[in-house]
C-alpha cells in the first residue's frame, strides 16, 4: 500500500462533492468561474489536493511546477506513445505563464504529438490549453496555481481525446420518444489509472441536465444519518461486539494507520468490514486522492451545474448494511481485515494469501473490463449469478433487494414528460445480468444500446 487513507475514507465511504469546500481557512481561496469545471478532472488527476482552498489562487511555485509537470508525463507515457528526441534548444522553466507552459511543453515534447514540433506557445495554443485573455498569452505574468492546474489538465485531456483514448466504462444510452438516459454501470473504486475517463463518458455528463446516483452525496442530512448508522450511540464500543483477539486485530490496524489507541472503538463492525475492504483493494495504480468514480461523476456534475437526484435514501442503504446479523458482521469484518493485514505486511496465511490474489487478479480483470467498455467480460469476471445464488447473507440484500428499485427508476424517467436527457450512474453489479437494469429497460420496451 503505497498511503494510509483510512481517515479520509471513513468519514468517506460518504463523500460530498468537491465543490462543497471544505473549512480550511477563515477566507477560503475560491477558484474562478472559468476553472471550476476544471476541477474534477485535475482533482481525480491529482493537480490539487483536499486543501486547495489555501493556495489555488497564489502565485505558483517551482516546487510545484514540478509536481504537475510529474502527474502530465506519468498520464502520457500510460499511452505507450511514439517517443522523439526532444528539442535540443532548451525552454526557460520559471513561475511565469510563458515558463509553465515550456515546462508542460517539455513533458509532451518527449512524444510524437500533432503539432510537437510547433514549440509551447503553437502547440498547447493548437490544442486549446492555453487560451489566453483574447488580445495576448502574459506569457510574462507571475502564473496562479489555478492557471498552471487547468493547463495542465486541459494538456491531459487533450492528449487523450484526440488519441479517442481514456477509460471508455460501462456507458449504455436508454431512449424513449424525445427522452435519453444514459446508464453508466461504475466502480466505488479509484485503481489501475482508470483517469482520465474518455470523453464519450464526460461530454455525456455535461450534457444531461440531471445526474442521478444510487445515493445524493451532496446530502449532508443524509450523510449524517448514515455516519451515525456506522457508530454506536448505546454506550457500547467495538469491544463490546467482537471477540477479544479480533478487537486487538483492530487495535494494531488503528495503530498503524496513525488513528491511535481506541480510535476504531466508536465503529459498527459492518462499517469498519467496508472500509477495510476498499484499503485493500487500493494499490500504486490508485490516485493520490482514491476519487471513486461515483465522486468524479458527482463532482463534474455539480461543478457543470446539473440538478441531482438519487435512486435510494441512506436510511434504506445503511439499512441493509446495519441489519445484518452480529455474527455475519463480525466475519465480515475477519476476512476484510485479513486481507487488509496481508497488504501492510502482516502475518497471514495460504488461505488469506489465495483469497488476496483472487481478489487482486478479479479487480485487475474488472477494470480491464469497465476501461474497454466491455459489458461481455466484465460479466464473465463479476459472474453475478453465482453472486446471486450465493448463501452469503449480504449479496441478496444488495441485489435483490434492489435492482428492481433501480429499474422502475431507470424507467420512470424515460417516461418523463417532453424532452429530456438524463444521467444514471449506479454500481456496475446493478446494470448486468441477471436482472439488471440494461435487460430490464429491454424488457420493458425500451432502446437500450451499449454506447460506441
């Protein structure tokens, strides 16, 4: 494990959207109106961090310069591209506009580009990364962090879109009459450098005037709900609920993540079973930020100004997860933290051992799978009915319980009256079969087709 997020993600497993700021300074640095849709893409890149708010306007530093110009070259050579001798006549790198684009430049330059051989101001000025204020580039002017962000991302993006390059996901495009939904099946996950996503998915958001989520995560109501679903408020702690040597299991795991002696003790075992579950399933191909693709489509569509709505409440998902029985709950939390441990270099064993590299070959096929758009392995990866017909006690209530739920919703906004274009992004599980979303819109009678 390349970082140690825990306390990120179980304040997490229910994160806002990026634009809802956090409290960082008594007069926080607003970005722009021009860079805020901007700020998805360079968040999930990792351009910027949860603390933006105390530097995106300063003057940038050559520090970091450099850090961006690193998280460029690193998403352009993922492409495999041809590579050409860069230009033997250096470019001046400072803190200047002109500076921040030679250093972009010279992390392109490395690579058979359209318009390389144009030099920075031709070539980024092609690609529309760097636009200027209509009458000249201030190729002189001390540049602004958020000015060197959204260079850097726009040089990212463009890259990729005119390589028709990008994680394509499992994009499928409902109508009816005048009505489009499109349905993306996601993955609560950030791995195997699944950004940027292709535009196909981004130009499909940024185009519907509602984005629609198994939960709002801009709920803040909600998401306290379900914070206080995942503690106790009976007076007992985890001790209380787990066997002595699983608690001291706990206990180490808190230490090494630097929560400290007790900090797990408030946490329900289901909650703490999850969070373990998606630290282990992170690695050195996630993002410096883990975004989940379900809060980058949540931040790109609250930063492009879309109405949001949700399929379900948080009463009804934490539900299924705080009604399970103690015993489930406490085996849960055995096996995610088994493999948990075996990712910090813990004891272990062949069993766990096995169990991890099933795990790790499974999610490596998914998202080799959701990156292609390709509906027919990651199926044959997923393998939902042998999910279904499982005795594990979680599986129906998270399917069987629920995919019905999502189709009528699916379909009640097809039937939505005049014209309209809708966004549905819900766990990939729920779109395949068998009884998915996809083929349940089918059944209904609606066009369903798998986007190109």
């Amino acid at each position: 494990m390349k970082r140690n997020p825990l306390k990120k993600l179980v304040a997490g497993l229910l994160a806002a959207a990026l634009l809802a700021l956090p409290t960082l300074a008594a007069e926080p640095q607003l970005p722009s109106l021009w860079a805020v849709d901007q700020l998805a893409d360079s968040y999930a890149l990792g351009l910027v961090d949860d603390n933006y708010t105390t530097y995106i306007q300063d003057p940038v530093t050559l520090e970091q310069l450099e850090a961006m110009t690193d998280v460029v070259a690193n998403k352009l050579a993922l492409l495999e591209l041809d590579q050409r001798t860069a230009d033997a006549v250096g470019y001046v790198v400072d803190t200047t506009r002109g500076g921040v684009m030679n250093a972009l430049y010279q992390a392109a330059a490395a690579y058979v580009l359209p318009g390389i051989d144009e030099g920075p101001q031709g070539f980024l000025t092609g690609l529309g990364v760097v636009k200027g204020d209509g009458t000249s580039l201030a190729l002189e002017r001390t540049c602004t962090y958020q000015e060197a962000m959204v260079m850097a991302n726009r040089l990212i993006l463009a890259v990729y879109d005119s390589l028709d390059a990008g994680s394509r996901g499992l994009l499928w495009k409902a109508t009816n009459g005048e009505n489009t939904l499109y349905l993306l099946g996601t993955i609560h996950l950030d791995r195997d450098n699944v950004y940027p996503l292709h535009k196909s998915v981004r130009e499909a958001i940024t185009t519907s005037e509602t984005v629609i989520f198994e939960l709002d995560l801009n709920d803040q109501e909600g998401i306290a709900l379900l914070q206080s679903l995942q503690t106790y408020s009976d007076g007992t702690t985890l001790a209380d609920h787990i066997s002595p040597e699983l608690y001291q299991r706990v206990q180490a795991a808190s230490e090494a993540l630097g929560m400290g002696p007790n900090g797990l003790d408030a946490y329900k075992p289901w909650a703490l079973a999850s969070t373990f579950s998606t630290l282990s399933m992170m690695d050195d191909t996630t993002g410096a930020n883990s975004m989940a693709i379900d809060s980058y489509v949540n931040a790109l569509a609250v930063n492009s100004g879309k109405d949001i709505a949700a399929v379900e409440t948080y009463a009804f998902q934490g539900g299924i997860f705080d009604g399970l029985s103690p015993e489930y709950q406490e085996l849960y939390l055995d096996s995610t933290l088994s493999v948990y441990e075996m990712a910090l270099g813990g004891e272990t064993s062949p069993e766990i051992e096995q169990a991890a590299q099933e795990q790790e070959e499974m999610l490596a096929a998914m998202f080799a799978a959701w990156k292609a758009r390709d509906p027919e392995a990651f199926g044959a990866v997923y393998d939902k009915e042998a999910v279904l017909n499982s005795d594990d006690e979680l599986n129906s209530k998270l399917f069987t319980e629920r995919d019905p739920g999502m189709i009528q919703a699916a379909a009640d906004y097809l039937e939505t009256e005049g014209s309209h274009t809708f966004f549905m992004a819900v766990g990939a599980g729920h779109m395949v079969d068998p009884g998915g979303i996809v083929s349940g819109l089918r059944a209904l009678g609606y066009t369903v087709e798998l986007m190109p």
